[in-house]
C-alpha cells in the first residue's frame, strides 16, 4: 500500500510525500535524497524507508540525532499508519493510504487550487467590500484556518480593518487583539510572508498577550504589496493543535492574497477618486451637471 510522509516544520510550511511499494526511499538533507528534509538538525543520509512484503520499514542511517517513532528511539523497525517519526528536530507523519485515497487527494489539491484562482471577475459583480469579504471566507475555506482578517493602508499605522471572520473590529488594539500583531509587525518589516505553527514556541511571537490568551497553533501573515508599496496586509490564524499549514496551503494564501491585493486597489482607488469629489466645488460643475452625473456613475 502507498504511504504519505508529512514533514512539519517549525516555521516553513509542511511537506508532503508520497511513496509507492516495492521502492526505497532515502530521508535527509542531501539534495539527491527522495525524500528531502531541509533543516540542521537533519543529517545528510538520515535514513531509509523501504517496502517489502506489503509492509513498510525504516532504518537509520547513522545518522548525526538518530531517529525516533512516537518518541521512542530506534535503529530500524516497521511503520504503521499514523506514526511519528522524529528525525532530529523536524517531525514527520506517516499514513498508508490507498491508490483511491491518493487520488482523491490529488484531485481535491487541484480543485482547492481552482478555486483559488476564481477569476476576479466574478466578484467584482458584488461591491468591493463585499467581495472582500467573499476572497477572506475562501481563503479560510481553502486552508482550513479558523479566524483572518484584511487591514488596508499605506504604513503600519493607517491600516485598517476591512473584512474579518472570527474577529471583530472593536477588538483591534494592542492590549486585546484576537490575533497577532508581532506577526503583522514581522510581516510587513521583512515585506514577505510569515508563518509559523506550534506558535507559542516560536521565540519571537510567543511572548505576545494575543499569542498566550488565543493559544494560537498556527498563523499566515502576508504582506499586500504593490510596486514594492504597501497596500494593506492578510492575517489568518488556527486554533486547532493538529493544525498545520502546507506547501499547497502557502500557494493558496499567495494565491487569494493577490486577488484581495487587486481588490484592496481598487478600493483604495475609490476612496481617492471620493475624495478628490467632495473636495471639488459645487459651482465648477454648475454649467456642466451632465459631466458630473457621468463622473459619478462611472464612480
């Protein structure tokens, strides 16, 4: 039966991947490994994992932090489904899964991805706002997070709350926000994604009152950027203690964050073009109403 190797890392997204019987596989930090664990405290040739008589083994390669299942180390021994194998510091889940089972995965992966990348089109029927709206609840939706929310502004100090699910906008401040704001904060000096899972290990967000009141078990920040200036910023965060965001799950927040990204555009836009209205005088427009009626139902 195949199987399925999850590795979850602290602060990158989870890898997956998928091994088929009557092969072997090599586990480690190596680039030429089948199975490849980019992290320290994983030796070049960790180990090998192999199937033989319908059932699946591992063996440690000498490695430098040697190997353990569910805790407890070992040489070599045979793998059941749902096991943990702990290869120095980075966690890895192993499931036997039928060739159905893995199609089925392949095919819903692919229409997660399909959904991501609905045409903005379709949305834009609905008010920016709205429409907002919809692109924060596919994005839960998609990566099975449990709470975001969309701030749009040009500086960390104008952002403002503008679609939220599981949050509500009284609560954005620094003493009582319902997510973090270290994250944000990370987000946008690097201006590039952060993610993090198992937060309240994470030394630099840990310390955070959000963090300890929330228990936060996994979180995306990602900046909304363009022309290198900022837009606004996406935020979603789980609860869930078996929470873990993959590769597929990062592509997807890319994904739907540069549909919010044009979107967040085009309401900035519109709120400049109102601007740039109410501060024109009545009087320039006394002779010429029909302009302005224009004007404002291309508005």
């Amino acid at each position: 039966m195949p199987a399925r190797i999850t590795a979850c890392y602290p602060d990158m997204p989870a890898k997956e991947s998928v091994l088929f019987e009557n092969s072997q596989y090599q586990v480690g930090r190596d680039h030429d490994c089948e199975v490849r664990l980019n992290h320290p405290s994983v030796s070049r040739k960790h180990a090998l994992v192999n199937a033989r008589d319908e059932h699946w083994y591992l063996k440690d390669g000498l490695s430098s932090n040697g190997v353990r299942i569910n805790g407890k180390p070992i040489e070599g021994g045979q793998l059941s489904s749902n096991d943990v194998i702990s290869l120095g510091e980075i966690d890895c889940l192993f499931e036997l899964k039928t060739k159905q089972q893995l199609d089925s995965i392949t095919a819903h992966n692919e229409w997660r991805i399909q959904q991501s990348r609905k045409s903005y089109n379709e949305l834009a029927r609905q008010s920016l706002l709205d429409a907002l709206d919809e692109q924060l609840y596919s994005l839960l939706n998609l990566t099975g997070t449990q709470r975001g929310l969309v701030m749009l502004g040009n500086s960390p100090e104008t952002l403002t709350v503008c679609a939220s699910k599981g949050m509500t906008q009284q609560d954005f401040h620094s003493k009582s926000f319902e997510g973090s704001v270290g994250a944000m904060q990370r987000a946008l000096q690097q201006r590039s994604p952060v993610l993090a899972m198992d937060v309240k290990l994470d030394h630099l967000l840990a310390s955070r009152e959000s963090i300890q009141r929330k228990q936060i078990a996994a979180l995306a920040c990602i900046p909304l950027l363009a022309d290198n200036n900022l837009v606004g910023v996406v935020y979603t965060d789980s609860k869930e203690s078996n929470k873990v965001l993959t590769e597929l799950d990062l592509e997807i927040l890319n994904l739907v964050s540069e549909q919010i990204k044009i979107n967040s555009e085009a309401i900035v836009l519109q709120n400049e073009i109102s601007a740039i209205l109410s501060n024109i005088p009545e009087h320039i427009f006394a002779e010429q109403q029909p302009i302005k009626e224009q004007i404002l139902a291309v508005h």
